[in-house]
C-alpha cells in the first residue's frame, strides 16, 4: 500500500515503516558515534518503544554492549492498515541489535499486567541471568488494576480551579486559549494510580521474586517539574500529583534495595518533543520556544542527549545534579536562570502561527512530529508500495 501521513489534531493514524527503521537506524549511529562508554550488562526497559524508553535502550546496547529487553504494548501492521510507530521502532532496534550481535528480546504485552511482568521477569532471570538496570517509561491513558479489575483512567488537568492560558493548536499550526479544567477527587486519584509508582514498585516486586535483580541493581523512573508559570497544567495538576507519588516510590524502593547494594531514584528530565508530550497542547507550546531557546544558545538536547547523560551518570561519572528530594535533575539546563527568562519573554509575545514561527520552533516541530510515525525523512520512497506488516524478531507477544 501507499502510506500516506493520516492525522487528527495531535493523534496520528497511520506511520511508515521504513522511515521508523531509517531513523532508528540514524539513532544508532548517533550513539555509536559518541564513542564506547561504561554502562550497565543488562537492563530492562518498561516503555521501550518510543521516547526516553527507546533511548536509553539504544543508548545501553550501542553505547554499552548491554544485554536488553524492551516491553511495550503496540499494534502491528496489517495489510490494509498500518502498525504504530512503536511497533516499528521494536522491529528495527531488534534488527539492529541482531546485525550488532548483540543480545536483546522484545516483549510485546500490557506493562501494566501481572502476567506480562511474571513473563517478563522469567525470561529476564532465564535468558540474561538478571539485569543491573530497570528504567520504568511509562506514559499511558489507562491502567487496569491487577487486583482489583478495576480500569483507572489518566486525565491532564488542574487541581482546584480551571486555569487559562495560551496552548499549541496542533491542527492549525497556531496559538489559541485553552482553559484546563479542573479534576475531581476522583480524577486526581485515578491519574495517580495509572502515572504514579504503583507500578514501578509492582515490576521491582516480581523482578526480585524471580531473581532477576542483580546484586547491586539501579532502577530509575522518568519526573517532570517544569516551569512555575505553567505548573497549573502540570506539577500542580494531576500530572504533577501523579509525579509526586512517583517520587516518593523511588524514595520507598530505594530504601528497600539499598540492603543489597542497589538504589531507586527518579530522574526529572527535561521537556522534549515525544508521543506523550504532543496530547499536551500548553506544554507543546512551551517546548517549540524552550527548544529554540536553548538550540539559540548552543545548549539543545534530544532524547539521545538525555538517555547518554542518565546513564553516564549511573554508570560512569556521576556528574548531574542531584536535590534534596535524592532526583536526578537533567532539566538543569531547562530551568536555568537565563533559559527561563528567555522562554517566559518569549511567551508574553506569542500570539498566532507567524508571531510562533518567529519565537519558536515551529518548523523543527513539524519535523520532528513528522519523524515520530516515519514520515519526512529523507532517502525513503513515500511514493513507493510499501508493505505495513513487520515482524519483531526474538519478540515474545503476550495477549
């Protein structure tokens, strides 16, 4: 079939294998380049398909030579739809790591599952002998309870009263008023058990029933702070309530691990142009101007910068920033003095799509938006019959 990008708003339909392998291809070599590193031998990724997820794995394996698992829950191809884009990118880092020789499985599966664990952490203990690093990468509308059956869903919204500002028009390309409305106890509470720690410390508990947690082992989850003027839209609101308990997890699992040498922490990173970050449209229009402002001042990071620093930090030099609360902080270039000041002028004078396209990033975002279903990247034939169906190979598909 064709493939031709299909949107709606911020949620894209279709994505093109061949430009997903094209540029997880390029990743690698991005990795590659930067040279060898110490890293971890073995690590597992829950959330491995896209975003930070995918960059620490390519960053551990390429970077490392580690073994990695990846679990991620994505549609496949059909021949008369496509996958998703993190169905194709499993599909090239399995190809890439097999090319490498290096070890690797892909599990496809619900992370939020009891089973999907239980597997998870049998094929860990069985084929790899354990793993030294658990990065938790999750970001997802929906959890089901594994006790209770009960489905909780996610929502972004404030905590007390609505709040108006400018926001990202995906459609148009433009600024528009969004008001975020406010949550309900019960939203708030629902957000927390979807986005918040439960889950992180229900991996660590199979993981170390199943001895597959190496003497030693470090575990991270992924925070967001962010900036104050906007912290009703996300470290005020359920997000950030949701951040929170993550937080004091990582506190609880660090306590716990320490007695065998191992450490829990939460690493606050900085805001990028990932699948999660595009369904926030605020935050979207917050990241165009944050990235044309430290692109301006020679201080730009993608997700491979950040998956790079991460692990240098666990495993190399410990050079990031480390708060009171024990977070990592690799958003220490986004909340500089200096940066902030810059985005926030920048914000006041922001007003339509050409008064945007002047501040911000505009036309880095639609590539980048573009790249994350394959679309836009140059050497692939967009005019070509390209088959939607791809395997995973050493995939294990959990149903």
């Amino acid at each position: 079939m064709i493939i031709e990008p299909v949107r709606r708003g911020p949620v894209w339909a279709t994505a093109h294998p061949d430009g997903r392998r094209a540029l997880v291809r390029s990743a690698v070599e991005a990795v590659r380049q930067r040279g060898p590193v110490p890293g971890p031998r073995s690590v597992l990724v829950i959330g491995a398909s896209s975003g930070l997820g995918l960059a620490v794995r390519l960053a551990a394996a390429f970077g490392s030579g580690a073994a990695t698992v990846g679990v991620c829950l994505e549609r496949p191809g059909a021949p008369n739809r496509t996958g998703t884009a993190g169905w194709y990118n499993a599909a090239a880092v399995e190809e890439e790591l097999t090319t490498a020789g290096l070890p690797g499985r892909t599990v496809v599966g619900d992370a939020f599952d009891d089973g999907v664990k239980e597997r998870t952490a049998r094929l860990v203990a069985e084929e790899f002998g354990g793993v030294d690093l658990v990065v938790h990468s999750l970001a997802a509308p929906r959890r089901t309870d594994p006790v209770t059956g009960r489905t909780h869903r996610s929502v972004i919204r404030t905590i007390g009263d609505p709040f108006t500002e400018k926001a990202f028009d995906a459609s148009t390309g433009s600024v528009r008023e969004l008001t975020t409305s406010a949550a309900t106890s019960e939203e708030a509470a629902d957000t927390v058990r979807v986005m918040g720690g439960d889950d992180w410390a229900r991996w660590i508990d199979v993981l170390d029933r199943h001895g597959a947690l190496r003497r030693g082992v470090r575990t991270v989850a992924f925070s967001y702070i962010g900036t104050p003027w906007l912290a009703p839209t996300y470290r005020d609101g359920t997000l950030g309530r949701a951040k929170q308990h993550l937080e004091d997890t990582a506190r609880s699992l660090d306590r716990r691990l320490a007695a065998d040498g191992g450490r829990a922490q939460a690493a606050v990173m900085r805001a990028l142009v990932t699948p999660a970050s595009q369904v926030m449209p605020v935050q979207a229009l917050y990241t165009l101007l944050l990235t044309r402002v430290t692109r301006e001042a020679g201080l730009a990071e993608n997700t491979g910068d950040q998956a790079r620093r991460l692990l240098d930090h666990l495993f190399h030099e410990p050079l990031a920033p480390i708060d009171a609360r024990d977070r990592i902080r690799l958003d220490d270039v986004e909340l500089r003095p200096d940066i902030q000041a810059e985005v926030h002028r920048r914000w006041e004078k922001v007003h339509d799509a050409a008064t945007l396209a002047e501040l911000g990033d505009l036309d880095a975002y639609r590539r980048l938006t573009e790249e994350l279903h394959g679309f836009g990247v140059d050497g692939v034939d967009y005019a070509a019959d390209t088959d939607p169906v791809r395997e995973i190979p050493r995939s294990l598909l959990i149903h």
